[in-house]
C-alpha cells in the first residue's frame, strides 16, 4: 500500500488538529508536497543539523517536529546560513518538514497529558478552559426500515459520543408526508401523489470538527433523494482542551523527593527547584516548555506545585512569595518526551491502518550545559 504524507498528516490532525493551534504559531506542512510516498519518517523536537544528518542516514521522506522551523513567513533563503542550508537539503532530497506545536500541546492526549501521566498524576484535568469544542444537535428523519443503518452511519462519522458512551441517539415514531414532482425518483412512492410513510425521528449529538463527514455518511446511508435532517448549534460545553493538565498524586510528597523524581522521569541533568524543599506536595500543574505565563493561574487553582520551565527571576520571585512551588525542568526535557510519545501514537496507527511505514526518532544535544 502506497502511503503519502497527506495519509500520516490525516492521523497526525485528527489527533492534535490545527484548529487548536495558537494564532501566533505555525503548525503544519512547513516543507514538502501532501503527496509524496513516504516509506521513513524521522520524529525529533527541533529541525536542526543533528535532526537533518539523521534524516539522511535513516533515508527519511518525512520529518515531524514539535518546534516549528519558522514562525513568520521567510523574506529570503540563504543557503550560506544554517537555516537556509537545511531548507536546500530539505527540498533536494525530497524530504517533507511538518510541525506539531501548540495543537499537540492543547490535545486532550497531547503533550501535556503525557507529561501529566508521565509524572504519575491521578483525576487529570485541563488547566484552564483554552478552547471548548461546539457542539450541534442532529436530528434527522428516517424510514424504520433504514433507522440502523443511518445510526451506524452517523455515528462511525464522530456523533453520538457522550463521555464513554458511543451510539448515543434519542428517536420517536412518527408520520412522515411527501408529494414527489416533476424530475423526481424517490425512494418510496408515486409522482404526483401524496405519500405518507411510518419514519423514526432520530436525535444525536455532535462536535464541530465532525459535522462533515456525519452528513456525508448520513447522506450515503440515508434512501432518500432528498434527506430532512435540521442542524442546532447548542450551548452545552464540549470538550476542554489547555496548553496544561492538573491532577493530584496518590499520596502525598516532600517537594524535594518529587523533584528528584521528575529529574529521574525526564532524564534531565539539571533542574531548579522554586519553594520550601520540606512542603507538602499533593496537588500538581504541569505546563510542558515555557509555562511561567500559567503562575497565576496554577495559584488560583489551588495547587501545591507547578512543573513548566523557561521561568524569570521576578516570575519566581512571585511564585514564592504566593507560596507556590515550581520546578523548572528545562524546556528541552519537558517537551523531548514528545518525540517517543509521537513514535507510539503512530506505530498503533500504522499498524491498524496496515502502513508499511518505519519510524525512527532523533535527540539533539542539550542546549544548555552547567559548570
């Protein structure tokens, strides 16, 4: 089977989709063509020298990256600079370049909610309220005889999932009236005579994201020429998604011994450590790459501790005197985890797609070193 990187994209976007991507980011395709083959794909947290000379000795038709190559549209390609070297190789040996960033930290199993389990936090939950999906409110009316088959349709689309539940439809019996005209081939019925057929209302729910592909497999599955269904848009909340995840610990823990363990977890060779070493730890953020922006916010959730990084002196400075503790683990080994965790997204992936597709990863040396 023949698999180009608008296949891989497809899994990658129905997971960490591009809507959840801050205004100010560039995820996405940065380089390449939706339509090339790809047999090796390359995962790594930056696109770098290090990232490239992998990519060549793995022979990879497709990198994926956390950090985007470039933020802002490039005004000119230097071939004398790093940057526009990489982009030279990049093009001349067909390698495609896509970027996971803020949509893979907002994704509901996206950064974040690794690092989140990775730490060993229980009851995990957004943040804050970044995004909430909208929700709609399908009803559509459908002759008994196809009343399943429209359910099934619908549902495999991405409506009717309520939590844990999936399939979730309300319907009522009723009479349904139709007078075909002139041009007409209906399904059940006579032109120009008014036909009345026992239908199922049938009610469900679903996200945004999915409304297209529920009417297209509606439609398909549906008899009808011409389908009456109505579309609501409803207040109910749908799903949160935030750049953090809080969550509490089994039991509870010295802020000391936990620190240790988040060094030990994310293989880090140095971290800083914000608060009284001998404070009680139950209550935990974590904010994957620069989170001090989220200090205010993890205080007014109450929370004994906040794992992030990138966090300034004052920041801190404001964090202790709050009586919040914070761990500052390094934006390098906070958001290196992505590179595994993308590995064993797409591996499941591939395997139940049938994609012969193999995957290799790459780590960059640590930016920063210490005396």
């Amino acid at each position: 089977m023949v698999v180009m990187t608008k296949n891989i994209i497809s899994i990658l976007e129905k997971h960490f989709p591009l809507y959840l991507a801050e205004e100010w980011d560039n995820s996405g395709l940065q380089i390449g063509s939706f339509n090339q083959n790809v047999n090796n794909i390359l995962i790594a947290l930056d696109m770098d020298n290090t990232t490239l000379e992998k990519a060549i000795t793995e022979q990879a038709d497709m990198i994926i990256t956390h950090h985007p190559f470039f933020f802002k549209g490039i005004k000119s390609i230097n071939v004398e600079n790093t940057q526009g070297k990489i982009i030279k190789e990049l093009i001349n040996r067909n390698i495609s370049l896509y970027t996971a960033h803020t949509n893979l930290d907002l994704a509901d199993q996206g950064l974040n909610q690794a690092l989140a389990e990775l730490l060993e936090l229980e009851e995990i939950k957004p943040l804050n309220k970044a995004y909430i999906e909208n929700l709609y409110k399908l009803v559509v009316f459908v002759p008994q005889t196809h009343i399943n088959k429209v359910r099934k349709a619908v549902s495999e689309a991405g409506a009717g999932h309520i939590g844990n539940y999936s399939d979730c439809t309300f319907r009522t019996a009723g009479t349904g009236t139709f007078l075909p005209r002139e041009g007409t081939n209906p399904f059940i019925g006579e032109k120009d005579k008014l036909e009345e057929v026992n239908e199922f209302k049938m009610e469900t729910i679903l996200p945004e994201k999915h409304i297209r592909n529920v009417l297209e497999n509606m439609n398909k599955a549906h008899p009808y020429e011409e389908v009456a269904y109505d579309l609501y848009p409803l207040k109910n909340e749908g799903k949160i998604y935030s750049p953090g995840r809080k969550g509490i610990l089994a039991n509870e823990i010295k802020l000391e011994e936990f620190a240790n363990m988040v060094k030990n977890k994310l293989n880090a060779d140095h971290i800083r450590i914000i608060g009284d070493f001998e404070k009680v730890i139950k209550k935990v953020a974590v904010v994957s790459g620069s989170g001090a922006s989220f200090i205010n916010m993890a205080k007014s959730q109450r929370v004994d501790l906040l794992v992030t990084s990138d966090v300034k002196y004052h920041e801190a400075k404001n964090a202790q005197e709050a009586g919040l503790a914070i761990i500052d683990a390094g934006h390098q080994y906070t958001e290196d985890i992505m590179v595994n965790y993308l590995k064993d997204l797409l591996s499941k992936e591939f395997l139940k797609n049938m994609f012969n597709v193999n995957i290799s990863t790459s780590f960059s040396a640590r930016v920063f070193k210490y005396l």
